[in-house]
C-alpha cells in the first residue's frame, strides 16, 4: 500500500461542495466536460501522488486517513512484522481496540507513530555522525 507521507488535510465545506458538484457530472456522464482546474487545490495534490506513483510502476491504494487496519494490514504499513507491532499494542505504544477477536488500529494513529518513529530514528542517525565526526572515526 502507498501511502502519502503526509496526508492532506480534511476537506473544508467549499471543496466538499466542490467535489459533490464534480461526481455528479461524472455519474451524468459528463467527464469530458472535466478539467484538472476544477479539481480542488487537494484532490489536484492527491491525483498529482497518485500519477507518479503509477508512472514509476507502482501500484496504489487510497484509503480514508480514518480507516480501521487489522493488525497485518498495520504492520505492513510500518514496515514490521505482525509479532513486532501486536507488541506495541500490548506496549501502549498505539492505540487499539478489539472487534470480537480481532485488533483495529486507526490509519491516522500509524501515520503519527511512523511520523514520529521516523523523526527519532533520523535524529539518532544525526547522533552518531556526530559523534563519528568528535571521535575522528570517519
């Protein structure tokens, strides 16, 4: 699944109404009648990610930013393996719920973990270098 690395923000009233107005002519049959400067300033962002990752060849999922995850779903999504992430469920690390036997983990909740996931791991790389550099390792 690609995901954006950043997600777009909620729609607000304007480009709602916008879009509805938009679907309405395609379910008219009217696409043709479509111009990407119609398109809300979002939705033209979300078609622009969506077109290169198509063009480099890859395949593209886009699911709403509240979506609900199963646990395999998630990890693939962090890059971890199921046992990794049902740890840091068990952990607290993310929130999650059960629905019978099964755990939902929100997509926008993944999305801040990895975000921030991310922030220290760049920032502990950062650490070392500069400790290479202080050490004259490099």
């Amino acid at each position: 699944m690609t995901a954006l690395p950043n997600p777009l923000p909620l729609p607000n009233e304007q480009d709602r109404l916008h879009a509805r107005e938009l679907l309405g002519r395609l379910s008219r049959g009217q696409q043709d009648t479509l111009r990407v400067a119609d398109l809300p300033t979002g939705t033209r962002s979300l078609l622009e990610t969506i077109l290169q990752e198509v063009a480099q060849g890859h395949a593209v999922q886009v699911v709403p930013v509240q979506a609900e995850l199963g646990t395999q779903d998630a990890a693939d999504l962090l890059g971890v393996s199921r046992p990794h992430l049902v740890k840091l469920l068990d952990d607290g690390a993310l929130a999650s719920w059960k629905v019978g036997t099964h755990r939902r983990v929100r997509l926008d909740d993944l999305l801040v973990y990895r975000a921030r996931r991310d922030v220290q791991r760049q920032q502990a790389l950062q650490e070392l270098a500069d400790l290479d550099q202080e050490l004259g390792l490099t």
